[in-house]
C-alpha cells in the first residue's frame, strides 16, 4: 500500500486514491476518514454507464510527494483486532452509511424496532 494520498494520473484519466479509507485492511485502527476529493467537473448521462467525473491533477504532486504522504499520525495505531476502530468512527458510520440494507416485504418488525432503539440509545 501506497501512503500517497491525492490523485493519480494515468495518461488522459485520473482518478482519486484515498489509502485512509483502507487502513484497517493493512493492520490499522479504523477511523474517520477525510472527505473525498471534489471533482472538478460531473456529468451524468442518459444511462448509468455514461457518467463522467473529471478531477484536477497537478503534475507538480510528483515531485513534490512528500507532502502528499499520510502522516503517522494519520495512518493510526496497529490494531490488536482486525475490528478495532476508534471510539468516533461506529457513531459517525452509522449516520454516513446504510448498516442495514434489507427487502421491507421480509423484514421482522421486532428486529426493526430493535435496531431504531439500539441507535436511539448509541446517540445516532
């Protein structure tokens, strides 16, 4: 895994590499990551497959890479346990996210009643 952390260019495409989003697959505590990078530019077309995102790259984050890198500080702690994260990261997935996606037709209402309260009580 790469410590860079902007956008990478590859001939005429360049795409957003975000390695914080990924830390706890290398051994790391998980926690809350940077906002993704703005595009420049989005599109969207008359089909799924025919959305653009352009984002802006600077040649000189090359040469400059150094200030590009994850600091120690950022990567986190090593984790014990590959579920470990830290004490903010659970509360703000949980509003950021979909933890629970199910077909409504099959769902247990107990079960749903449950979740809600176990959030209410976790302060989401």
């Amino acid at each position: 895994m790469a410590f860079y952390s902007g956008t990478i260019k590859y001939m005429d495409v360049v795409e957003p590499y975000h390695p914080e989003r990924i830390l706890r697959q290398f051994g790391h505590v998980k926690s809350i990551p940077d906002p993704p990078y703005r595009p420049l530019e989005a599109h969207r077309g008359p089909s799924a497959n025919k959305y653009s995102v352009k984002y802006g790259f600077q040649q000189d984050n090359w040469e400059r890479w150094r200030n590009h890198l994850l600091a120690p500080e950022v990567r986190g702690d090593k984790a014990e346990f590959e579920f470990l994260a830290t004490p903010d990261y659970l509360p703000w997935f949980l509003k950021v996210s979909h933890p629970v996606i199910t077909n409504p037709s099959h769902e247990d209402e107990d079960m749903v009643a449950t979740t809600i309260a176990d959030n209410e009580q976790a302060g989401a």
